[in-house]
C-alpha cells in the first residue's frame, strides 16, 4: 500500500499548495492546519477503518480552519478537495485491491493458477441495457460463451438495467446452486436437466410484468392505479390546501389592513420580483459602464441569482392570476368555466402528445420547440386543473373558520407524531391512529369552543380529515414501497430467481442480501450499475450529465460523487440482489435525460410513475436501510427537481442506462486487459449512440482512448444483413497500457437459424423492437436468446477454446 500513501500525501501537497491562504496558515508559527495523522499506521486491510480515519482528518482540518478564522469559501474549496482525494481516489484504491483478492481466490476456485495479477490481465463482459430484449438476447451470449469455455475466465460481469437482470439471474443461481456448473444449459444434453428446467422457466416468464397464477395485465393496471392513489393520497390535500388559500385570499375570507384584496398581496410580491431582477441587469450594466466588472465567481453568484429571481416572480404571477382569471371567466363566460378549464387540459394534452411523439421520432432527449411545447403542453394541464379546483371551491362557499382548526389539527397531529416517534416506545399501527384520532379531536374541540360547530361545505370536509390521514401516510409509508418499483421489482425477482425451480423458498430469494456474493464462487464478480440522479449537484460535470455511475457490488457500493461504502455497512447490509437490478432497470424516472422538463418530471412524481429508489448516501457516516417519515421531503425533491445532489443524507437512484448504457464504463475504470461488451439497445439506424457515449465518457473520466471501426456492423441495403455481428477495437488507457476489446451487437447476419429469418419476416423490427414491450412470448424469446447464441457461437469461432485470450486475436 506505499503507493497509495505516497499518492494521499502527493494529493495534500497539492491541495495546500493550490490554496495560498491555507499554505500561508502551515508555515506560519503555532498551531499547524495538517491532516494530522500518521498514514502508516492505518490497518489497509480494511477500508471501513481507513474510511473513519479520512473523515477524522476532514474534521480536523476544517476545525483548524475555522480557528484559524479562514475564509468559508476557501474552507469549503480546501474541504471538498480533500474529501476527493480521501474517500475518493484513495478509497478506491483500496476497493481495487479488495476486489483483486476476491478475484484471486475465485480463479483459485476454477484452478486458473498460470494467470497474471488481475491488475494485468483482468477479463470483463459487459451487459447492456434494453430490458428483456436485452436479457434474453445476453442470456443466448453468454450460453455460447460456457458452451466453448470462455464464460468461466471472466473475472468481472459489468451489468446495466435487463443485462442485469440475466448477470443477477445467472450470479444468484451458482450461490444457491454452486454444484450447477452452468445454470442455464448450454448443450442440447443439459434439456432434461436442472439447466433446461431453470430455461423453460424464463421463457415462460418472459411476459414478467403479468406472468399468471393470478397476475395478468388488469394486475399490473391495478399496481399502477393503486400507486397513483397512494401518492395522491398523500399530496392532494397539500395541493388542496394551497388552493384553498388562494381562494380564501380572492373571496376576502382572510382580511389584511393593507389591502382589501389580499390576492393582490401575491400579485404585487411577484411584480417585485420581476422588478427586482430588472434593477439587477441595470445595475450589472452601470458596473460594466463605470468599469467596476465583479470577479468571476462574483459575476456566476448574480446570474444564478437574477435567474432565480426571475423565476419566482413569473411563478408568483401566474399563481396570482388564478383568482383574476377565474373572476373573469365568471364575468364574461358564465357556465362556461369547466368548458374552457377542460378545453386548456385538452390542449395542453396535445402539445404534449405532438411534442413527445416528435422527440420520439429521433429517439433523443426533445430539444427546441419540441422541449417548448412539452413544458407548455404539461403546464396548460395543470393550470386548466387548477382553475377548475378553484371553481369548485367557489361553488362549496367555504367559510375561513375552518382554516385555522385544520392547520392547528394538522401541526398538533404532526408534532405529537414527532415526539412518539423519537421516543420509539409505541408500535407505528397504535401510534398512527393515536395521531389522525388526536387531529380529529383538537380541531372539533377548536370548532366548539369558537361557536362554530356547524359542519362547514363539502370541501372543508374533506380537508379536515384529507390532512391528518396525508400526514399519517407520509409518516408510516416508505416511498420505496408504494410506487411502481415494487411491483417492478417483485416481478423481476419472481421472473429471474427461480427458486421453485432449484428448490429454495421465496424468501431466500427476497431476502438474498448482497453481502452473500461476498465470498467468492465460481461465476464472475458482479457489478450492477446504476444513476444517482445529481441534477442539483454543485458540480457543474454531474449537473449537466443529470447524474453519476453508482454501482452495487459483493463488496462496496457507490459511485465517485457520493464516495463508496463497504457493502456490509451501507444500508444496514440489507441491500438485496433484487432491489439492485430492479433500480438498475428502473428506466422510467422524473429528472431523467428523457424527462428532463420540470413540468413533465412534476407531472410523473404526481402520478407516482416512478421506478426509482430513494436509499442513503454513501457519504454519511451512518444511516437507515430506506425512507420512512421522509416521504414529504423525498417526494417534492422529485416535482420540482431540487436537492437532488451529492450532499443530502438521502439520495435518488435509477436506471444505470439513464448515465451508460452498456456496462463498459466500470470496466474502462479498472483498466481490464480484455473486454467483451455486449450492446442490445435498440438502436434501428445503427448509429452506435451507446458506444459513442462511452467511447466519450472514457476520454474524459479516465483518460482512456477507444479505437474501434464500427462500418462491418452497418447491414446492407438490399439484404439487412450485416458482414458480421461483433468487432475487435482497443482501449489505450491513461498510463500507456493496453486493452482489446470485442463489441458484440444485435444484428442479422448469414448462417442464422431460420426460425430467426421467419420471425424477422413477420417482425420486420426484430432485433430493435421497441423497449417498451417487456411482454415476451415464447416465440419472440427464442428469437432473441438464439440470436445470441449463434453471435456467440461465431464468435468463439465454434470452437473449444483453451485460452480464451485467444478470441482477441483477430
């Protein structure tokens, strides 16, 4: 480990040096700004030890600082470069070394006793994303890749969303089952045998998301409407209440001395706004006039700001002109109110359809006028349903003396929740009723007690009992169990951990913890990839991205921007095999590239169309498994797309695609020596826009140089066929070594089956249909998995090979 020493005390030079403030504090006499520590004392066998030393250091440093009265700025700047060098690079080379034992003992496993270091001469396979087409088109590969004795030399299975659901399947079977040399068959005598069997019951589940014994398609419409109800449950009284006062404002039910139209109070603070941001590019201009320019940071500081003020006050103005609009419609279009509401819903719907399906037709993120009219077709919805809300609110003739009852239930019922909960002394069932039946109480007692005992509308009705029941749910809902993901999660484990097959109970399989792959067996060591989605990270790389690579692993979880943890310490050590691939294919997401729009990703958290995963931060020094009281927190960071960054206890997770595609970008970081990457994205017009990504994230992440001709995969225009189905390139990494590379692709080619000519003859789509069929049948699942598996087969050159290194040679 000295050269890991020698880099962590490189990396302090560097940082005291680049920070004259804090190079001037350590030569000066007294009290020295270091980190304090002697390095070599560390126990470098375990990186949970070190990782407690390196925030000691941290802390040192920045209370030394703070008695030393440096500026925050610099302080903030000294602190995040350390926190990089020390839980970052640092750490990692401490992973690299973990993962290099783990390596070794399996090729002990599997008497591979003649190979290199794996720092030399580690072999990776990378699975894509593409859900099941993508699973089931791998599952063929790496069929073929056993079948000539290839698959067993792997040393690191990189997966990303349905690659991962195979590279699961497949890690999963050898640990419950490692008697089984190959869980899925790979010759026509393994038909009758376990092999065949735990096959026939893929196939048979590749329709997954409805899969029978009682789950059809009205189940998964039943998850799905069930979800939304949840999540409205929950956030439609909130949505309530702040309508409820605007309409308390405009009817004059809330009275203020300054003005008799308290409505105009909204009005008059959003025209401040707008004003206020005015002023701030007039004065920006005098500076520039008088030649008094602010520094750089100075001048980012004021845009960020002018922009935020501009932002709000265009939403205070548009909130305020609900009344004015409303009274208007009323003067002028008297019955016609729901006509023109529903007639705004409906155009924002069109623009909406129009805009997504054109942004479709070039499978990219919308941009122009397509992003334009998405973000004013999901607004016009919104603010049709808001005007309609408000109408009926005018028609119920609400009384104000049921507002401040219902905010006093609401805060009693809130705070009497707190205080229970911290103390941990009730069960959450006898707790909750305690709090909603509390609520109930004080705000009927507070009806009594002001002569208001009457029962007021229909509506105040409803938000007396909607609030307390919302906080109630919020309280004792985790967010990650009451949308889609589970649903999605559980037919994925139930689809691709078979365990009635090889006879294991359910529960083994739900309940199969990461921290079990953590000694080695005889199958490769398994990397999940996933996004953690950094859309309001400081980091200006990460933000524009929209997120980082965070992995799961038998060992450590995390990603660069969090930093890492040890698997059996991050999240209590009950990360499960199938929570990890479920969020690694959880491609439908608010705050993705693809949904990048604020309307449309707040329109998605609304209706709890999402797959993600909330889970703690690798950063904290401890913390909880998932999410409970923190559902209000967790879900309006999802609408409105803030505090969504590297820094929150919490942090969000979803599809490994929405960052890189194909798995290779954690097998580019490890420098391996050999590579096979499998892309199955759909990809019709070949433009390889998953490999150009990474050929670029590469360059720019590690330094590391992709050469590879991509023109054999293009097919003919007479035929459709390409020349073949794989390619060799190279990788130069950043310290002069040297990787090969093989790029399989899903493509027709000669010498297939011909049941895979008579499906693409009845598909003409097949192998780049569609993502969003997760609905296979037997035929469609054939035609996918022998794909791969002839592709393989050509590639191992229908041979038996002793030396799988000998596949990289032309």
């Amino acid at each position: 480990m000295k050269e890991i020493v020698q880099s962590i005390e490189d990396g302090l030079k560097r940082i005291l040096e680049s920070h004259k403030e804090f190079e001037a504090l350590r030569a000066s006499k007294g009290e020295q700004c270091d980190y304090g520590g002697d390095l070599q004392g560390i126990g470098w066998d375990n990186p949970e030890e070190y990782r407690e030393y390196a925030f000691k250091m941290l802390e040192n440093v920045k209370q030394c600082l703070v008695r030393k009265n440096v500026s925050p700025m610099t302080i903030d700047a000294v602190h995040e470069e350390l926190y990089d060098l020390l839980l970052n690079r640092a750490y990692y080379q401490l992973i690299l070394a973990q993962e290099s034992k783990w390596i070794k003992k399996k090729r002990k496993l599997i008497e591979e006793l003649d190979r290199e270091a794996p720092a030399h001469d580690a072999f990776g396979l990378g699975l894509s994303g593409g859900g099941i087409r993508s699973a089931t088109f791998n599952l063929g590969l790496i069929q073929a890749l056993q079948r000539y004795n290839i698959f067993k030399s792997i040393d690191y299975l990189s997966t990303v969303s349905g690659g991962g659901y195979i590279g699961a399947s497949q890690t999963w079977l050898k640990y419950v089952k490692p008697d089984i040399e190959f869980p899925f068959g790979s010759r026509r005598q393994d038909y009758d045998g376990i092999g065949g069997k735990i096959l026939a019951w893929l196939r048979d589940h590749g329709s997954y998301l409805s899969p029978g014994n009682g789950l059809n398609i009205w189940s998964l419409i039943g998850a799905f409407l069930g979800a939304v109800m949840v999540n409205l449950l929950i956030l439609a009284p909130m949505f309530l209440l702040s309508v409820y006062l605007i309409y308390l404002a405009a009817q004059h039910k809330i009275s203020f001395a300054m003005l008799s139209a308290p409505y105009n109070i909204l009005f008059l603070i959003g025209a401040f706004f707008v004003l206020w941001y005015i002023a701030k590019v007039i004065l920006y201009i005098l500076n520039v006039v008088w030649k008094k320019r602010p520094d750089f940071d100075r001048q980012r500081k004021e845009r960020g700001s002018a922009g935020k003020v501009l932002m709000y006050g265009v939403l205070i103005l548009v909130i305020s002109s609900i009344p004015a609009v409303h009274c208007f419609l009323l003067a002028h279009l008297t019955g016609w109110i729901g006509t023109v509401s529903i007639s705004t819903v409906f155009a924002g719907i069109l623009s909406f359809v129009s805009a997504y399906r054109e942004s479709k037709k070039r499978e990219n993120e919308p941009i122009g006028f397509e992003k334009l009219f998405l973000t004013v077709g999901v607004s016009l919805v919104l603010y049709g349903l808001v005007i309609w809300i408000y109408h009926l609110f005018y028609l119920g003739q609400i009384g104000v003396d049921l507002l401040l009852p219902l905010l006093v239930s609401f805060g009693f019922g809130v705070l009497i929740f707190t205080i229970a909960h911290l103390l941990k002394k009730e069960p959450k069932w006898a707790l909750g009723i305690s709090v909603l039946l509390l609520a109930i109480a004080i705000g009927t007692l507070w009806l009594w007690l002001s002569g208001e005992a009457h029962l007021p509308g229909a509506i105040g009705i409803v938000l007396l009992f909607s609030l307390p029941i919302s906080a109630l749910f919020a309280a004792f809902t985790k967010i990650n169990y009451v949308s889609m993901h589970r649903y999605y999660r559980n037919r994925l484990m139930e689809a691709y951990l078979p365990w009635s097959v090889v006879g294991v109970s359910g529960e083994s399989a739900d309940k199969f913890y990461l921290t079990k792959l953590k000694e080695p067996e005889k199958t490769p060591y398994l990397i999940i990839n996933t996004n953690v989605n950094m859309v309001g990270s400081d980091s200006t790389r990460q933000r524009k991205r929209g997120g980082d690579n965070f992995i799961f692993s038998p060992l450590f979880c995390g990603s660069d921007i969090t930093g890492y943890r040890e698997t059996d310490r991050y999240a209590s050590g009950k990360m499960n095999l199938a929570t990890a691939f479920a969020i690694s294919g959880a491609a439908v997401d608010p705050n993705t590239y693809a949904t990048r729009s604020k309307p449309i990703s707040f329109a998605m958290s609304l209706l709890n169309a999402r797959l993600g995963y909330w889970i703690e931060n690798p950063r904290e020094k401890s913390g909880a498994e998932t999410i409970g009281w923190n559902y209000y927190l967790s879900i309006f960071k999802e609408l409105f797309g803030k505090g969504l960054n590297e820094h929150e206890t919490y942090i969000h997770l979803a599809d490994g695609g929405h960052f890189e595609n194909l798995g290779l970008y954690e097998l580019i970081r490890r420098k391996c020596r050999y590579i096979i990457v499998s892309d199955a994205g759909k990809d019709p017009r070949f433009t390889f826009g998953d490999l150009a990504k990474v050929i670029e994230l590469a360059r720019v992440d590690f330094g590391a140089e992709i050469k590879i001709d991509t023109r054999p995969l293009r097919p003919d225009e007479k035929h459709q066929l390409s020349k073949t189905a794989f390619i060799h390139g190279t990788v130069r990494y950043h310290d002069g070594k040297i990787g090969d590379i093989i790029y399989v692709k899903t493509t027709m080619i000669e010498g297939l089956s011909e049941d895979i000519y008579s499906y693409r003859r009845t598909n003409p789509k097949f192998p780049d249909q569609t993502t969003t069929d997760q609905f296979f049948d037997e035929m469609q699942f054939e035609a996918y998995r022998e794909l791969g598996y002839q592709i393989g087969k050509n590639l191992c050159k229908n041979e038996w090979q002793e030396d799988f290194s000998s596949i990289f040679r032309g």
